[in-house]
C-alpha cells in the first residue's frame, strides 16, 4: 500500500519529486558510504522522499543523533512519519533553503553530513543554487554533502561551484541507473 500512495503521489507531483520509483538499497548504501555513524551527531537530510534513505540513517544512527530531514511534499511528510515513529526524526514540511533557521531552531549548531535527493535537475537554476549555497555553509568543515541524481550532467559544474571536492559514483543496480554525488568542503 506504501508504494501505491508513493506513486501516485509522485506522479501528480513530478515536477517537484523529480522521479515516480523508489531509489534501490544499492543506491541508499553507496550515498550513505562515507558516513561514520558513531562518531555523527548532526545529520540532515533534503528530500525525504519515500524514506528509503530516511530508514537507511535511522537504521544506523547512534541513540543520540539527531535528524532533520526537509520534504516540499505535505503527503510524503505524512506517510514518512507514520512509518518511522523516531524521536531522533524531525520531518520539516519546507524548502531546503531555510536550513540554516530549522539547524538553530532545533539546536544543531552545524551539519555533519547532509543526503539530498533534492532534484536539482528540475528545480528553477537560482532554487538549486540557493539551497546548495546554504548546505555549505551549514556543513561541518570536511563533512560530506551527498547528492542523488538520475543525471550524470546533474551539474558537476553547479556542485563544483559550491564544493571544492566532487566525486560522481555510477550505480547500475537501480532503475533507472543513479548517480551519487560525494562533495566536500576540505578542512584547511
């Protein structure tokens, strides 16, 4: 039943989910690859989606962490927080662009790591631009900022524009095949 509401959700919305499927747990395992989860306190997600990467972080997160993960999509919000019933959850109902207030109003002084599914792809140029501009800022210095996208021109050039380091992982084991952006801001 979670897959049919998924779908239909995600086909009435498209323009803003940017894909109708669920990411495989191939994709999930090589996005979430560079995170220690015990040594993690603060991780935020953009683009909750479905919550296949939600169930992945909630799977391994230390009993102490916390997790904001933002969601434009009131229905996908819903039905994610009806399966993970976690207190180390928040579900945000808003943009990615107004991260920097959500980290203050919930005590997070930075992100260590943040996983977006955000689909870049197809949001306005100056959206994408904004919200890849606050993530650095708000990103922990050598924290990672993962990134999926169904695109291998997804914008090398628009995440090398806000990362000084971009690695670009291919995953054939998905439908369709994915992308896995790893960027970083290095510690100096």
């Amino acid at each position: 039943m979670r897959n049919v509401r998924f779908f239909i959700e995600a086909a009435k919305s498209l323009n803003e989910v940017g894909t109708v499927t669920f990411s495989s747990k191939f994709v999930v395992d090589k996005m979430l690859g560079p995170i220690n989860y015990k040594a993690t306190k603060y991780l935020v997600e953009l683009g909750t989606g479905n919550g296949c990467v939600t169930e992945g972080l909630l799977a391994q997160m230390a009993p102490d962490a916390k997790l904001l993960s933002f969601e434009v999509n009131e229905q996908f919000c819903k039905m994610v927080g009806e399966m993970y019933p976690d207190e180390r959850l928040t579900l945000i109902n808003d943009s990615a662009e107004k991260l920097e207030e959500y980290l203050t109003q919930n005590n997070m002084p930075h992100a260590e790591h943040i996983i977006s599914a955000v689909p870049l792809v197809v949001l306005p140029d100056e959206v994408g631009d904004r919200i890849l501009a606050v993530s650095k800022k708000c990103l922990k210095k050598g924290g990672y900022f993962m990134q999926l996208s169904y695109s291998p021109t997804l914008g090398k050039n628009l995440l090398e524009k806000h990362f000084e380091v971009v690695e670009r992982k291919f995953i054939f084991l998905n439908l369709p095949p994915a992308y896995v952006f790893w960027c970083q801001s290095p510690i100096l």
